[in-house]
C-alpha cells in the first residue's frame, strides 16, 4: 500500500506531525527555502515582465532529491509549510519541482500543530495560493531590485560592502530623524509647587497646585514659584471638594507578532530575532515526555487578535475553575482588530490549556518556558473580569485663588490583574507640570477625610523641572513605531531590527538606539537621491499594495512596472547626483606634527578621520570626535607600558568596531596590533587574560594564547588576586541585587562585597 507524502519546511516540524499521523504517512522537511534569486546577479528579467531566475539554493539538491524519491512511491502529496507568504512561496517551489509526476498535489494549511488540526487538514485540503505567492514574489523581487541597484552607488560613493534595503533603509531614517529631533530640542523650564499634608489619621500625602485663579498653572522660573511659596506659607488647607468613583481597567488582548515582541523585549530582554525564534519552537513542537512532539502555541507571524469558538470556550472554562466565579465575566470578550490587519490567522494563544506553564514546565527550557508563561498568561488574562479600584479625588482650595489636588487610588478587585499586567515603555517624552500628586502610600490609598476637614499644613516643595525631549527607540518602541507607520509586516519586524544593527548604521547602548555616523550618511545619500524609497507614506503604500496582491485585486507584474518606472529614473541620474562621500577633503586648522601641513578631513572605512594633504609622502593620521560646537577634538591615545614587539614602540589603547585593542604608536609605519590585556594571568597556561568582543557586541575575556588555549569568561574579570588562594583575578557578578567579587578557582570560596565609589 502506498502512503502519502507530507512535506513541510522545518524537522520539527516533521517530528510533531509524524505523532499525529502515523504509519501511513511519509513526512519529509525542506529545511526551509528550496529555491530564491541568484546570490551574484540581479536574478530579474526586467524586460520580460520582472520575470525572476530563480535557483536551486547551494546544499539543497540532496533536500529535493529526497522529496522526489518520496513522491516517486506515494499516493497523493500534501504541501504543508507554515500558512503564510514564505511558507506559500517554499509550497509552490517544491511544487513545480515535482511537476510531471502526474501525482495529486495538495496544499495542507493548519494554523497549529494539534492532531485536530493537523486531521482536519489532511481531510480537506486546499488548493496552493496563486496569489499569496505573487505577493511573496513581489516582496523579493522589490526588495532585489533596491538592493542590487542602490549597493553598488553606495560601495563606489561611500564604502565598500555596504547595502540598501527598500524597509530596513526607512527604519534607519526613522532614528535618524528621532536623534535630530533630540538635538533640536529645547527644554523648556517649568516649577511644580507639592503641598506636604497631613489629616487626622495618618499617613501624611502630597497634594499638587493645579490651578491659580481657575487658570492651568504655569510658572516657569524660580522666582514666580517663590512668589507662589511665599504666599502660601501660613495658609490654611481645607477639604473643599472630594470625587469618588469605580474606575475599570479591561485586560489587553492576546498577543499579535508585534505586542509579543515587544512586550517580551521590555519583560524578559529578548531580542525580537529571539523571540521569534522561540515561539517557532513552540509552534513546532516541543517533546513532552511520553506525549512526544506537541505543538504549543498558534501561529505566531499574525496581526490579527481574533480568537476561535472554540477557545473562547476552552478558556472559559479553565478561568471558570481555576479562579472564583467573580473572576469570569458574563459574556466571552471580542478584541477589535486595527484597520490593516489581514485577519489571516488567530491571535497567538496556547493551543490547548491542558498544557499549562507548570506542566511543561520540566520539558521546556528557561527562555521557551519563559516565553510560554507570557503568552498563556496574556491570553487567559484576556478573557477575564475586569480590575475595579477605588478612585478618590480630594481638593482643596487654598485663599480662595490655588487649587490643589490629590488623587488615591485603592483595589476592590484585582480581576485579570491577579493574573497578568502589562509593562509600559518606559518613554518619558514632554513631562506634564500640572499632574496631580500621587498619594504617598505604595497602594496609593489616602486617608480617610470629608469636605470641610482642616488639613495640617507639613511643607510647602517646590520642584524645577524641565520638558524632557522625545525618547530615543528602544527594540520595543522601534516595532511599535514601525506598526504604526505601516512599515513592514508581522514576518519582518524581527529582521528589519536585527539586520540595521549587523549593517552597522545603527548601535544600541542601554537598550536605545543611536545612528552611527555611517548611518547618518547613508540616510542622508539616500533621502536626497531616492526621496520615494526613504519615504515613509511610500513605503506604507507599498506595503499595502503588496496586501492587495495577495487579495487578488492588484496584478503584480503592475505593481512592479509602476515602482520601476519612477524607480529607474532615479537610478540613471544618481551616478552624476548621489553625493561622493570618499572623495570629499575637507580642509581644517589643525598643523600635522611630522610635516606641518593643515590636516583634512577624510572618509574611511572606519569614519571620518584627520589626514595630512601630503599623502603617501606623509601618511600621518589623526582620530577626532565632534563637540556639541561642531569643533573637532582630537581623541586622545592612551598610552602602555606594553612594548610592541615588531619595533620596540610603546602601543597604545584604541578602540574600534570589536571593541578595545593595542596598537602600535607607530602606525602607520607600524600597523601591529594586538588583543587588549587586562593585567591577570590566565589559571590554564602562561598567557594573559585580553578582553575580545563578539560579533554581536558582547564583550567576553579569553587567553591570549587562543586557539592553543581554549580558556574563556563572560563575567568580567577584577585585576585583584585572591587573598586564600593566590589566584590572579577575581570574578565580578550580581548575586541578590549585590555586586561581588569571587574567586575563579572552584575549590576556593573567597567572596568580597563591591561597593560602588559615591
């Protein structure tokens, strides 16, 4: 008896469905793409229609022979990649690769990895998307177009290996133009004035002036609030006004692919290139023990927050015995879904809440654990009650002209609150002077009074403030920021995040992005020499023509003709128009100290730098940062006792894209460089312990005598030897919110206390 054959597009994939559907199945994986456009060439015939040359990709011909081989001996073949543009264009390659085996071909849709599901699926197949794969195409071959057309410019006008891409470009832009706002900005001045109060119970509360005579107040230097103060010193408070009333706080919906990655960017400090990858293990499948390979969540690339009947019900259900009656409301809740949202798939959820977050638990690892708990609770939190407080608003209304306020707020129940609270940015922009004061209490209640109570008069505290200007995008901001502007689509946020920081136009310090240099000249080339491609509205557009491909109501050999059109007139002009960058000298004042001529400003493949105009007779050059002026000063080289070995010069500290390093003082007659040493021998050899940088920007020490020495940390080592036993460093670590320092040697276990130097 033949069987059928099911291809998908990832092993575990395979491993989850071969559970559900037994013997009679053959499965095999194409480990993802089969095919795309050349690596070396455009790859798009436009001429002929934008027609694309795809190829088979290099190690995949064994992937392909293999599901021929499968195809030759089944019965009927079911295609069943993830339910999306990729995973349709991955069904339609591997389809025309079996065409003319005169075999039924069918395509297997599921949105999770359930026998249900799964079952269902194999029984009534659908047909391959002809259009869900033109959109998938015109994506590739836009993004192709831009690419291979715009990276050469930039290689011959600014640096080698440097590459253009039609979203990732415009995500750059967006920080750009956010760091530009940064430095226009002007803040503006501003005084709070806080009464410190007490009733005739404690505890004391701080009440917040929020008018002068019936007007918003605005003081805006310390004099006026000093005239407020003054005039407020012997004052008498007195409740003229209490307000209180129910306030309800509704749950947040479950998760789309935007909202998870950001809400576990600010929980658990996962990159959205990680989260995704996690919650594609856990659609897969995870082994549960005897269970074997069980799917855990929906799909999670889906901008839609629908749920199904039947998991309404589900859920329902579990709140209805896992918490009291009160925490269930009456009816399920329906989540309304943003204007483009494409509604193809569910919200992301757990697939069955048998599988609860502790009963998983022992299979999961940390982080897939982690990223399960965030989703089931979101999701369970989504369908229940709401959180009611008590809101309480007391004024009082000082010599009949300031008006203060206080506002307390206390729980009556917590509802979907006991479960799961969602975490803010935390992005102060322009701050509020006139907020009211928050009670000083950690539930935020007040104490109780009525109108007409005195209130004893502690401190009149008046507080300088000033307008904060907007914040710099966090991974998190970025993607809501994106999502907003309609940039991109749930399949690419994770990649448009990742891949501006592995090109380098962008870097990260505490969690904020900043442009690098590189970054603010390539936006800046691009915007004045391809206006529609940096543009925001225009890529939005795209994106959204790109939706109506797939819908069927735009033909995508239009949709590229009518980008091209524009596209190629910007292209032939841009040789002559597009700003040199490498060829541009910019004279300055600064005397070069071997030959005396005025040093220039250049481009190289680091930045700019300072270089004497003699060059190659003289090849002396300097590095320089900018003031908040515009000046240039110099950085300053600091200077070892480490003797370089080539010529006998001291080498100095410097710094570049992997990290710290030593170079010679000599450069450039001597171009030497070496690994920067911290002062500790390493425990394993002879060598030293050298700080070395990762290629994704994390600092790690290692032997300087790798690869012979295979000796490696990634807690930063403390030039102090241990007292017992004489090892040369110590370890520095946070253990219980302290910092400390331990011995690296396991069979000692000397500990010290760091204190921070105030």
């Amino acid at each position: 008896m033949k069987k059928d054959l099911v291809i998908v597009e990832s092993p575990a994939k395979a491993r989850t469905l071969a559970k559900y559907l037994g013997s009679n199945y053959v499965i095999e994986a194409s480990v993802g793409h089969i095919k795309d456009l050349p690596a070396k060439k455009l790859g798009v015939n436009i001429e002929d229609n934008f027609n694309p040359e795809y190829e088979v990709i290099p190690g995949k011909k064994k992937v392909i022979d293999a599901i021929k081989k499968a195809a030759r001996s089944s019965e009927k073949i079911y295609l069943a990649p993830d339910p999306d543009r990729e995973g349709e264009a991955i069904a339609w390659h591997i389809a025309e690769e079996l065409s003319g085996k005169k075999k039924e071909i069918f395509r297997a849709v599921f949105h999770e990895i359930t026998k249900n599901a799964v079952l269902q699926a194999i029984q009534k197949p659908a047909q391959l998307d002809k259009f869900l794969f033109e959109a998938q195409q015109a994506r590739r071959i836009l993004d192709r177009l831009v690419g291979y057309k715009i990276s050469p410019l930039l290689w011959s006008k600014v640096k080698n290996g440097l590459s253009a891409g039609r979203v990732q470009s415009v995500a750059v832009r967006i920080i750009c133009e956010r760091e530009e706002e940064i430095k226009a900005f002007q803040p503006q001045e501003y005084w709070s004035i806080d009464a410190r109060v007490k009733a005739k119970t404690p505890p004391a509360f701080l009440m917040r002036l929020a008018e002068i005579d019936e007007q918003k107040i605005k003081i805006t230097n310390e004099k006026q609030a000093q005239e407020v103060c003054n005039d407020l010193k012997d004052a008498v408070f007195t409740v003229s006004g209490i307000e209180r009333k129910e306030v309800k706080r509704s749950p947040s919906p479950p998760f789309i692919t935007s909202t998870l990655q950001q809400e576990a960017a600010r929980r658990l400090r996962f990159s959205p290139k990680r989260t995704m990858a996690l919650a594609q293990q856990l659609y897969e499948g995870i082994p549960l023990g005897e269970e074997g390979p069980t799917g855990l969540i929906t799909y999670m690339r889906t901008d839609s927050t629908r749920i199904s009947g039947e998991a309404l019900n589900a859920v329902r259900s579990f709140i209805a015995g896992a918490f009291s009656p009160d925490y269930l409301p009456e009816g399920p809740r329906f989540f309304k879904n943003k204007k483009s949202a494409q509604d193809a798939h569910e919200a992301i959820r757990p697939t069955s809440l048998e599988w609860t977050p502790d009963r998983v638990a022992p299979y999961l690892e940390k982080p897939q654990l982690l990223l399960y708990q965030l989703i089931w609770n979101r999701f369970v939190a989504s369908q229940m009650a709401e959180a009611i407080f008590n809101q309480t608003q007391v004024q009082s209304l000082v010599k009949k002209r300031y008006k203060f306020t206080a506002t307390g707020m206390t729980s009556l129940f917590p509802g979907y609150l006991a479960l799961y609270q969602e975490m803010k940015e935390e992005d102060k922009a322009d701050s509020s002077p006139d907020e009211p004061a928050e009670a000083e209490k950690e539930d935020g209640a007040l104490p109780p009074m009525k109108e007409g109570d005195t209130l004893t008069l502690q401190a009149i505290l008046p507080e300088q403030n000033f307008t904060l200007p907007p914040p710099r995008f966090s991974e998190s901001s970025l993607i809501k920021e994106l999502e907003k502007k309609g940039i991109g689509r749930p399949s690419t946020y994770a990649t448009i995040v990742s891949t501006i920081q592995d090109k380098e136009y962008v870097s990260k310090k505490k969690g904020r992005f900043y442009p690098t240099e590189l970054g603010k000249i390539v936006t800046d080339i691009l915007v004045q020499t391809f206006p529609e491609i940096m543009n925001v509205q225009f890529t939005a557009m795209m994106e959204d023509q790109l939706d109506h491909v797939e819908d069927g109501s735009v033909n995508w050999v239009d949709l590229l003709r009518n980008f091209y059109s524009q596209f190629e007139k910007r292209l032939s002009e841009a040789p002559t128009q597009m700003r040199n960058v490498r060829a541009e000298v910019k004279p300055t004042e600064i005397l070069c100290e071997k030959c005396g001529a005025k040093m220039v400003i250049k481009w190289g493949k680091r930045g700019h730098f300072l270089a004497c105009p003699n060059y190659p007779e003289c090849r002396n050059t300097k590095e320089f940062e900018m003031d908040e002026e515009g000046r240039i000063v110099l950085v300053k080289k600091q200077l070892t006792e480490v003797k370089c070995e080539k010529c006998g010069r001291n080498m100095v500290v410097r710094n570049g894209k992997r990290g710290r390093f030593l170079a010679c003082s000599g450069y450039p007659e001597c171009r030497n460089t070496k690994p920067y040493p911290i002062g500790a021998q390493c425990p394993a050899c002879n060598g030293e312990i050298v700080e070395r940088m990762s290629q994704k920007g994390r600092v790690f020490y290692s032997c300087s005598n790798y690869p012979d020495c295979k000796f490696m940390l990634r807690e930063m080592p403390l030039k102090k030897s241990c007292p017992v036993c004489n090892a040369s460093f110590l370890i520095v670590e946070w253990r219980s919110g302290r910092k400390q320092a331990r011995c690296p040697n396991d069979k000692c276990s000397y500990k010290e206390e760091i204190k921070d130097k105030s």
